[in-house]
C-alpha cells in the first residue's frame, strides 16, 4: 500500500536483518519501550534450568576474643599470688623466732622438755656423758669447736661442739655412710658461713641431725627445705649468750676425745 504524499507514494522502510540478537535488557528495534520488563517472574538462569534464587547474605560472626582475656586474668591471679605470699612471709617473718622454732614439723624443743639442761655455763673438763647423742646442751668444755662455716671430714669432740651451740651455732651432723652428693650439698650450705658448722657423727638414727642449743631435727635427706628453715630460726638466735658470742680462734682438730688446753683462746671472751 502506499501513501500519497505531496512528493509521491512514500514506501514503507525495508527492515534489514543483521542476523544479530538484541543485547539483553535493549528493547529490539521496532520494540515499544517498556516492553520486556519484569513482571514480576522470577529470571530464568542460563540454559533454562529454572529460576534463580535469590543470594542471601553470609554474616561473619567476630565473636570474641579470648586470648587478651585469658593472659588478662592469669597476669591478674600471679599478682594476687605474689602478694599473698610475700604477705604470709612478712607475717611469718615477723613473729618470735621461738614460735617460728614450734612450727618447724619435727623439731624437738628440749627447752620446754628439760630446762634445767639447757641454762648452760657449766664448764667440765675431760669427756662429758651426754643423755642425748649429738648432744644439743649441757656441760661443756671450756674451748669451743670453730664455727665459722668449717666443715670437719671427721667426727668432733662434742664436748667443743656444744660450747659452739652455746654461743649460737648450728651443728650440722650426718652418718659416715652418707652419700658423696648428700654431704657435698650440706657442705654448701654451711662452709663460709659464721655460726655454722659440718661433721660426721657414728651412730645416728637418721642419716642427718642439726643441733641448736636446746633444739634438734633429724632428716632422711639433704634436700629437705627444714634443713634450711632451721638454720635461718636458730642460727644466732639460740645463742644463750648474745649475738656478739665468738665463733671464731676455736679448737680447728679432729676427735672425739676433748682439748683442755685454752692456749688458743682469747682472755676476756665469752666461754
């Protein structure tokens, strides 16, 4: 059909077909706009396999952290440990070395058993016979044994060594058969050190024995903690006369059999 126009009859446009589909979402040539919107169907995917669903989200939970937290509060809990035992040490540390002596597990305080034994100041020449072996009181000879830290390889005479106690000396003693690291790590807590003093001893009911005046305590084993919790009571404290007592120019020999001679003594000093 053709229209008439004041040019002549207008032929319609012919449309020419590239072979090409319109791009998705451009409406076709010719197409109304509007035309192939949504209507509300859910999209087909590729290959017609059904419609797509819909991607929902995946939330990431952070949760939280407990590392921080954990170090937080095991920081926290050493602290309050830490205070505490420096608390209880100071509380211990601040009592009467008489009480801190009664709590020591298995020591034996012959000051509460026989008073009378432990006033001290009796001088005796020749061997003394002692009720309690080692001895940890009583009469003595007037020289005491040197107690600056010496460790003795043989026995001593205890009639020295309890003149030694009087004046505030620990008196550490163990069985000959002792064993070589045993005795090693009691000679390292005694050599040196003032008011101290290592030896063997026959006859021991237990392998070790320490002696302060008026007090004893037997242990199986060198690596017993009391060992060193009655050296830190006693040591000094024990002493019947003072502090100031002498440890020192004492009998340096060997032998159960006691030296009456005071050549090596200082006149004028404690005995």
């Amino acid at each position: 059909m053709s229209i008439s126009t004041p040019g002549g009859p207008e032929r319609r446009p012919t449309v020419v077909s590239t072979g090409k589909k319109p791009a998705a979402g451009r409406p076709a040539s010719g197409a109304k706009p509007g035309a192939g919107k949504s209507t509300g169907t859910p999209r087909q995917t590729a290959g017609g396999k059904g419609p797509r669903k819909p991607i929902t989200p995946v939330k990431v939970s952070q949760g939280r952290s407990w590392g921080p937290i954990a170090l937080f509060v095991a920081v926290g809990v050493l602290a309050v440990a830490i205070v505490g035992v420096a608390a209880w040490a100071t509380f211990q540390g601040s009592k009467p070395w008489e009480k801190r002596a009664a709590g020591i597990a298995g020591v034996v305080d012959f000051r509460a058993k026989d008073a009378k034994m432990v006033q001290g100041g009796q001088h005796q020449q020749g061997p003394v016979k002692y009720d309690i072996n080692p001895p940890v009181a009583g009469a003595h000879n007037a020289a005491w044994q040197n107690c600056m830290g010496d460790v003795y390889d043989a026995p001593i005479a205890s009639e020295h060594a309890v003149h030694s106690l009087e004046h505030g000396a620990v008196w550490i003693t163990y069985r000959p058969d002792l064993p070589a690291d045993q005795v090693a790590k009691l000679r390292e807590k005694v050599q040196g050190k003032e008011k101290l003093m290592l030896s063997p001893f026959e006859g021991l009911d237990k392998p070790i024995s320490l002696q302060a005046w008026g007090y004893q305590l037997k242990v199986d084993n060198a690596d017993d903690g009391r060992i060193d919790e009655f050296i830190k009571t006693l040591r000094v404290n024990a002493s019947v006369e003072g502090p100031n007592a002498l440890c020192s120019r004492g009998i340096t020999a060997t032998g159960t059999t006691p030296r009456d001679d005071l050549g090596n003594q200082m006149p004028g000093q404690p005995q």
